[in-house]
C-alpha cells in the first residue's frame, strides 16, 4: 500500500534502479552508438584536415571549430532521440501494464524515465563526445607521431567567449546571453519531443518531428497571410525591443514552454493509465 500518494525519494530511487536495471541492454546499446557517430565524425574530419593541411603549423584551430558545431549538432539531435524515448515502454500492452502495475505513484514513474531521458544523457553524452574525441587524440598521435599540435577539443573556449583563451578564436556563442538563448532552446526542442512521447509512444521522434515541420509551415503561411490582409503592403514602423531585451525576453519564452511541455507530457502520462488500462 502506498502511503504518500505523490511522491517518496526512497520509492523514488528505487524506481530509478528499476528503470536503469531492466533497460540497461537498449541504453547501452545506444550509448555505444552515440559514441560511434560522434567518434566517426571527428576521425573523418581530422583525417581530411591533416591529410590536407598537415604541412602547415596550425591546423588544431579547424579541428576544434569542427568538433564544437559536432559537439552541439549532436547535443540537439541526439538529444532530441533520447528524449523521444521517454514512455517508449508504453508502446506494447505487455510493458505498459508493467510501468502502470508498479508500485509507486504516476509522478515517480514519469519523472523516473524523465530523468533518465533528459539530464542524465546530458552527463552520458558529454562522457561518449570526450571519449569519441580522445579516440581520435590517440588515433592520430599514433599515425602522426612527429607532430606535436594534436590535442582534445577545448570545448569551454570554443563554445563561449569569455571563457579562458576563448578572445582569440572562434566561438559558438559570443556571449552568456547567446549561449543562455541557445540552452533555453535546446531545452526546449528536448521537451517538444518529451510530450510527443507522450502522445505517441510508438516511432515517436518521427510523428513529433513531422508534426512540429508542419506546425511551423502552417503558423508561417497564416502569420504571412495575416500580414498582406492587415498591412497590405503598407510599412509600419513599430518600436521594437533592443537585442539585448529580445534575447531576454525569448529565452524566458523558451524556459516557460519548456515547463509547459513537461507539464503536459506529465498530465497525458496521467491520462493513459485510463486510456491504456483495458
């Protein structure tokens, strides 16, 4: 019998055990192939470079611009994967009626999977993307051994400036704020796909990808077709934000989506244990 009826942490771990003990072949399996991808890329591309460049003196500047759009291309993607994978056990009767018979309230169940799902592959991502870029570290510094320049990919520099060293190259973001934006959106992206593993447990990264395509082409054509009825070509000059208040403005948009989607994703979650019951 359950005596607190929204949430216990003992319960609660041992929920996130049970998550991690039963899945653990299929989440190997993908955090083996997320190490694959990222390790084949950064090896192809720092094949080309030096093979190419490899007279000259500094090429280590292209490798790590390269590894840092790698780093941040396979942050959103696969990111975007795992969180579709979030109520993947709620695809087959069989594993449904498990995750429903559990003991242990709805709420542990979901932020179980959502955790799992959502910050804990930010840890394992970033532990596959280092080892995929010491792969290629060691590759080459066997291949190459009379070079001195091969290096890991300093991702704190290359991704932000104003971190250590980050003034005199290239970088992803070219201040907090940027990077702070680019953080709310991923979180954002992320829980669009976390809610369309709610409604569609089965193939989800594919319906919620192509329902967020044709949200954004319909939104597009009737925002475009408002504006030609309403100003009729017409310019209007509207007092608009600085960019710095923009920004501010979008990324607490993106934060509040962001907790809605997770809301929402909880709250269907809730309402499949009556769907899905029979």
């Amino acid at each position: 019998m359950i005596r607190n009826t929204f949430f216990d942490l003992h319960r609660f771990v041992n929920v996130c055990r049970k998550e991690m003990v039963e899945g653990w072949k299929g989440n190997l399996l993908r955090i083996i192939l997320m190490y694959g991808v990222l390790a084949i890329a950064l090896i192809w591309n720092a094949y080309v470079e030096y093979d190419v460049y490899r007279s000259k003196e500094s090429i280590e500047g292209g490798l790590w611009s390269f590894g840092v759009v790698a780093f941040i291309w396979g942050l959103v993607i696969m990111g975007c994967l795992s969180a579709s994978f979030t109520m993947e056990r709620m695809k087959t009767k069989t594993n449904r009626i498990s995750m429903l018979m559990t003991p242990a309230t709805l709420f542990e169940k979901f932020f179980a999977r959502w955790l799992v799902f959502t910050f804990s592959f930010l840890i394992v991502y970033l532990i596959a993307y280092k080892l995929a870029d010491w792969t290629r570290v060691l590759l080459f510094m066997a291949k190459y051994p009379e070079m001195d320049s091969i290096g890991s990919v300093p991702l704190c520099s290359y991704l932000v400036a104003g971190c250590r060293d980050s003034m005199e190259h290239w970088t992803a973001f070219s201040d907090g704020r940027k990077f702070l934006l680019g953080v709310s959106g991923y979180f954002f992206l992320q829980s669009c796909f976390v809610l369309g593993s709610s409604i569609w447990p089965k193939n989800a990264f594919l319906k919620t990808f192509a329902a967020g395509v044709i949200l954004v082409i319909v939104y597009t054509l009737v925002g475009t077709t408002l504006a030609k009825l309403l100003f009729d070509g017409n310019r209007i000059d509207l007092d608009w934000p600085s960019e710095e208040t923009g920004m501010a403005l979008v990324t607490v948009l993106f934060f509040i989506m962001t907790l809605v989607n997770w809301v929402l994703a909880y709250f269907r979650f809730k309402e499949s244990e009556i769907i899905n019951r029979w």
